[in-house]
C-alpha cells in the first residue's frame, strides 16, 4: 500500500526513502543484468544517444524476460539501475579509457547526459562531448532549474527516440534519486509536482 508523506518534513521522507530502499533492496530478487559495463561501452562523443540506446535495449530485454517466465518472476523484481555504481566504460576515439567505476564515472554519467539533454546549454566548445541531437528540457527563466521543453517536437522530430529520451531520462532521474546522487542539475519545482502529482 502507498502511504500518504505530505504530512512528514522534508528530512522525515528522505528518511523513509532510505529505509524503503533498504528493505527493497534485502527483500528483492537478484539484479537484472546491467545496461551498460564492459559489454556497453559509452562513447563520449554519443553520451545521449549511446545511453537511450543502452537503456531501450535493456527495457525491451526486460520487457521479454518478464513476458517469457511471468509465472516464475519473483515478486519484486529490480530495475537494472537499482545498482551503483553503474559500471560505466566510457570510451574516447574508440580506446576504452580504462576507468574502474567506484562511483566517479556513475557520477559523470549522471551529469553529463542530464546536461546534454538541455537545449542551450551553454556547452564549452572545447569540451570533448558533442551537442546533442536529443535536447527534450529546458532552462527555467530563473536558470537554475529545466522543465520539460514544448519545441523539443522541432529539437527531437522522431517521436519514438523523444519517447525513449523521456523514458531514459526518468530512468536515470530514478537511480540519482534511488542512489542518492546528484544530476548535475535540478528539474523544476512545478515539474516535480506534475510528476508526483502533489
């Protein structure tokens, strides 16, 4: 049963997050295999893309592993992110560039791809990442938080990869919230309260 926290403060629901995903995570099956790792390596110049791609291949996957043995699921399954680190291999001129993930890349991962979903913004033009193709949010007017992005039907023209933009990047939102990890930016009060309809 959902319980009802907009009677509790802040710190109290922080709290209870934390002790909800602890005993979710002791109560829960083991975990799917992993979206990305050694086997998924990320390219820098293609972070967004490479990381819709690597999350849609695992959803479908997921998807038809559930669909295959409903009867034998176990009740709780876990979502592949519900790990970290997430193992990420992030390669640059097709060299994998070696990084073991304690949390650093998992971290970077985060951060880049939320950044790179934003139109405008404000990218370095020497950084090693290339703008991306996939911009679905926006600034705030006060600039210091996105929203999601009404022209990213012109930005994103294909609605099935805006689709899976969306979709990838409530996933990664998930395992920031679940991990308690930061993205590098933060999503708008009034968009918060759409998504958790308060």
């Amino acid at each position: 049963s959902i319980c009802n926290t907009s009677n509790l403060s802040y710190t109290e629901r922080v709290k209870a997050l934390k002790v909800h995903c602890l005993v979710h995570k002791s109560k829960s099956g083991p975990l799917p295999s992993n979206p990305f790792g050694n086997t998924h390596p990320i390219r820098r110049k293609h972070i967004v893309s490479d990381v819709i791609e690597a999350l849609n291949r695992s959803r479908n996957s997921h998807s038809s592993n559930n669909n295959n043995d409903s009867l034998q699921r176990h009740p709780l399954q876990r979502h592949p992110l519900q790990r970290w680190p997430l193992e990420i291999n992030f390669t640059s001129n097709s060299n994998s560039e070696g990084a073991i993930d304690q949390g650093g890349p998992s971290k970077e991962l985060l951060n880049l791809t939320f950044t790179q979903f934003l139109r405008d913004n404000g990218k370095d033009p020497n950084s090693n990442a290339s703008s991306s193709q996939v911009q679905i949010f926006k600034t705030t007017k006060s600039n210091t938080s996105f929203q999601p992005d009404p022209a990213s039907v012109i930005t994103c023209p294909n609605n099935e990869t805006r689709k899976n933009a969306y979709i990838s990047a409530g996933e990664l939102a998930g395992t920031a919230i679940w991990n308690n990890q930061p993205i590098g930016t933060m999503p708008s009060l009034f968009f918060c309260r759409h998504i958790l309809r308060i």
